[in-house]
C-alpha cells in the first residue's frame, strides 16, 4: 500500500541554519509527491511539488528532490526565517480517481531569533 | 475570492448533540474531501467526493455523514457528538487529473 513517512519532530533552529526535513515513501504506481505547510491557526497549502523521478519542486527558498531510487522528498530551505516556523506535511498522491492523499505526521518547525 | 471556505471556523457544542459544517470551492473542482486533524497534527482523510458521487469512505463511524448537494459544496453533518470528536476538521478541493489539492482554513470542533 501507500504511506509516508517523515521525519518526528519538533525541530528548534535558529535563524539563519540549514534546514532538512526528511521523507520517504512507500507506493504502488508512479505518485506525486508534496510538501504542505501549515502555519499556526491556518489550513494547509501547497509548498512544493514534483511529479516525476529527479524533479525537483522549489518555492520560497524550499527545495525537494523526487528520488525513486530512494524512496525520498526530503525537504531543504538554506536559511530559515522566524516566518517559516510551522507544521510541514509530506504528502503522496497516486491521482486518478477519488486522488487519495497519503499525508505524513507533519514536523513542527520553529526558528527562533 | 477565498477558494475554499468553511463555516463556521469554530463550533463548540456539548455531547450528544447533532452539528453540521459547511464546505464550499469556487474553483471549479470536481472532487472534494473531508479530512480530520488531531491534536498531534495528524491528518485523516474521511470522506471524498468526486461529482457529487462518494468516492473514499474511510472508517470513521456512521455518525458522520457527508452531503454533496452539488459540485461547489460538501458538508459534514455529525450526529451525537462525543468527546473524540474533537479535532480540527478540513475540507479540500481537487480538479481530476491534477492531483494538487486545496485546503481550507479549518472547523475548529470542541465537544465539552
């Protein structure tokens, strides 16, 4: 079956350190991978995507790497900011009908001044 | 021109009573679905519709009930709420064929 797994948290950076949030997979078919942020009091949105073996998804300074040979999506920003702690979701989707998500436990991340 | 909304954003109410959320999209989406967060964080999908026809049904017990009265709308209507029932509860929308999915602010539930 299909599941996700990542990385427990929390995790307390300062600001300004290199941050890895790791991830692997487990799926079937050919998924799609996400990364989601939650901030505090809000909804998830989409950070970043990849659909395909060796793309790679990047928005806001975040990176991640679709590795089929690992299993992996790990997340990466260089340089935190206070503004990007958060709740971070790696997500797989497989599509077609109904498109079921299989969302990680989510890693709180917070970057202190 | 919020893409998808919920109401109310918090609902508190006492055991035993019956409440409904609401969930609409203007995206034009032709799936949605209902997720539930607890207080770890952990989120689990509930229910997805796809055209108005249900399409994931995952255990959670027959108390809830999902309702599509169209493509734009999904609400969730619980009967006899218990204390477990209390969790922060997000709605989603999808386009079919793209499987990136939208996501509500949330329903902040407390069952006292």
């Amino acid at each position: 079956g299909n599941s996700v797994t990542q990385m427990e948290g929390p995790v307390t950076l300062s600001e300004e350190a290199f941050l890895t949030i790791n991830c692997t997979y487990t799926a079937t078919g050919y998924p799609s991978l996400f990364w989601y942020v939650q901030y505090p009091g809000e909804g998830l949105q989409l950070l970043l995507k990849a659909t395909k073996a060796d793309d790679k998804g990047s928005n806001k300074g975040f990176e991640a790497t679709y590795r089929k040979e690992t299993t992996s999506f790990h997340l990466e920003k260089g340089s935190v900011q206070v503004s990007d702690s958060a709740v971070y979701f790696c997500a797989l989707s497989e599509g077609g009908g109904g498109n079921q998500f299989y969302f990680g436990t989510g890693t709180s991340l917070t970057v202190i001044p | 021109d919020t893409a998808v909304s919920q109401t109310p954003k918090y609902l508190v109410t006492q055991m035993g009573n019956d409440k409904s959320i609401k969930c609409e999209q203007n995206l034009g989406h032709d799936t949605m679905y209902w997720y539930k967060q607890d207080s770890k964080k952990f989120l689990k999908i509930m229910f997805s519709y796809n055209n108005k026809e249900l399409i994931i049904n995952e255990t959670v017990p027959n108390r809830f009930s999902p309702k599509s009265p169209d493509k734009a709308h999904l609400n969730l209507h619980i009967n006899s709420l218990e204390l477990g029932d209390s969790a922060v509860y997000f709605c989603a929308s999808s386009r079919t064929g793209n499987s990136e999915q939208y996501f509500g602010p949330g329903t902040r539930l407390t069952v006292t």
